[in-house]
C-alpha cells in the first residue's frame, strides 16, 4: 500500500460517528458545567437537566456534531495516520524492524492532527456549545446585563444549528466562527499528543507479541485509556475554550483567553480550571473506546474489502 491512504478517513468517520452517540449526554453535562452557570456538582447538574429538560436535554444539539464531528473525526484520524505513516517511511524504517514506533513520529503526526483539527472543530464547537447553552437560566437577562438576553426573555436564543450559524455570522462575523480557537489550539496539540501516543503504547503493551494485531478488548481498553488521560489533561484549556464559545449566546463578558483566563480565576480561584475534570475523565473513557474499536474495526474491513478487490 502506499503513503497516502483513504481507508483511514473513511474509519475515522464511523469512529467518530460512535464516539458521538455514547459521549454526547456526558458532554452536554460538561459544557454546562464548565461554562460557569450555578451547578454545584456533576450530580446537580445531571439531576437540574433531567428535571427541567427530561432525558431529551442530554441530547440537546446532537444532530450538529453527529454530522460534523464524523466528518472532523475522520479527517484528525487520516491526518494523523497518514502523517506518521509518511515519516515512518521517510526515515526508512521497515515494520518489522521495531515493534514500537518511533516516539518522534507520534508527537509530531499528533501535533499536525491537533493543528488541523483547530481549523475544523472550532466552529464546530462553538454551534455545538451554544446549541446546549441556550436553554440556561437567563441570569443575564435579569440582571440586566445584555440588551439581547433580556430581550429575548425566555425564548431560546437559535431555532437550529443553521440558525445558530446564520446568527453568529450576523452578528459577530466570520470570525465569530472561530471564537476559542486560541484556546482550542492550547488544549488539541497536547491533547492530540496525550491521545494517539497512550493508545498506541498501550495497545502494543496489551496485545501479546505473537498475535498479528490487537484484539478488539485490547483496542477498546487502550482506546479509553488513552481518552481519560487526554480528557483530564486537557481540562483547563477544555473550561477556557467552553466558557469563550458560551460567551456570547446571552452575554458578552470576555475579550480574549487571556482576559478569560484572568477573570476566571479571580472569580473562582483555581479550582475553576479543574471544572468538570470528573466527568471529562469518565466521558473520555467511552468515547475514546467507540472512537478507537469503530475506527480499528472499520479500518479492518475496509482493507479487507480492498484486498479482495483489488486484482
């Protein structure tokens, strides 16, 4: 097979379509959380949406990232393997020479995965936040402190993801499309890192050195692994970027990360950039094991199909 390689965006795709599907109550729950409107814990603020949204309030904003985050899942997963698999190669190094990758490789195959992934996932972010915001206490509204949120009263501020776009493009311009994408960039390169390269270690840690690739268990295992260490790394850039994207559904209260990041912690003190850490934790474990087991799986058969295929 050569370098470049189609069969891991297409894996990526139906990976990233399954992540979405198991993560997406716990993300709803860590995107209010974060964004620093009243709940106390992960506990209340699951019981609060439950009580005022019913089960369908975990699923609120799904539809968006359920077509674009597939889309964005496979084009990181084909960047990023396409990437190490060129500089494999153009180090000259056969497979069978070393069974653990170079570790070079994977952070900088990694680092260009988190790169891309800024110019692709910000906007999707950022539809995908305001989309499960928008159904907050108006707080801002009643004190006053938006024109906008007290006139929209209790009326959500988007009908639709559409809406949302069309709304943020009027009113804060292209550019509004990529607001947190500073913070964003801060949380995807380690992130990435703290991401591929657990997952590979450990799957060739687990899987046993006569078999000719990592069993599903393995996949799965090393695959949730690698998302709860990600996910709990990436947590206070994670805070930052959901409480930039929030900004702006009701109110309008910060001018950049750094302003955000200042505020935040003379408001809250440190702890703030630990919020929602718990369930980022438990919600990166499955999400990364759908993530990894469709793409690994998919992957298999893809290739599998084109060997047959192929004359």
């Amino acid at each position: 097979m050569g370098i470049f390689q189609l069969e891991d965006f297409a894996a990526g795709w139906i990976g990233g379509a399954a992540s979405v599907i198991i993560g997406h109550p716990l993300d709803t729950v860590k995107a209010r959380l974060q964004a620093g409107v009243g709940y106390g814990n992960t506990l209340n603020c699951i019981r609060t949406v439950y009580t005022r949204e019913s089960v369908f309030g975990f699923f609120k904003g799904m539809s968006f990232p359920l077509a674009s985050i597939a889309v964005y899942n496979s084009v990181v997963f084909g960047v990023f393997s396409n990437t190490e698999r060129f500089l494999s190669q153009h180090h000259s190094r056969e497979p069978e020479a070393s069974s653990t990758r170079a570790l070079s490789d994977l952070i900088l195959a990694s680092s260009v995965a988190g790169v891309v992934s800024v110019g692709l996932g910000t906007p999707v972010d950022l539809i995908k936040i305001r989309l499960q915001m928008q159904t907050q206490p108006f707080r801002g509204a009643s004190l006053g402190l938006s024109s906008r949120a007290a006139a929209l009263g209790e009326q959500p501020a988007y009908q639709g993801p559409v809406h949302c776009i069309a709304t943020i493009v009027r009113t804060e311009g292209l550019a509004g499309m990529y607001r947190g994408a500073s913070a964003m960039l801060l949380r995807d390169i380690p992130g990435y890192c703290l991401y591929f390269i657990p997952y590979v270690f450990l799957n060739e840690l687990i899987t046993p050195e006569a078999c000719a690739g990592p069993s599903p268990c393995a996949v799965w295992l090393a695959g949730g692994m690698a998302g709860a260490i990600s996910w709990a790394a990436s947590t206070p850039m994670d805070v930052m970027k959901s409480r930039l994207q929030a900004d702006g559904v009701y109110l309008n209260k910060y001018k950049g990360v750094l302003d955000c990041i200042s505020q935040s912690y003379q408001k809250e003190g440190l702890k703030v950039f630990f919020r929602g850490i718990t369930v980022n934790t438990v919600r990166g474990f499955p999400m990364s094991a759908a993530m990894f087991l469709g793409y690994e799986l998919s992957l298999q058969a893809l290739r599998r199909d084109h060997a047959v295929t192929s004359p």
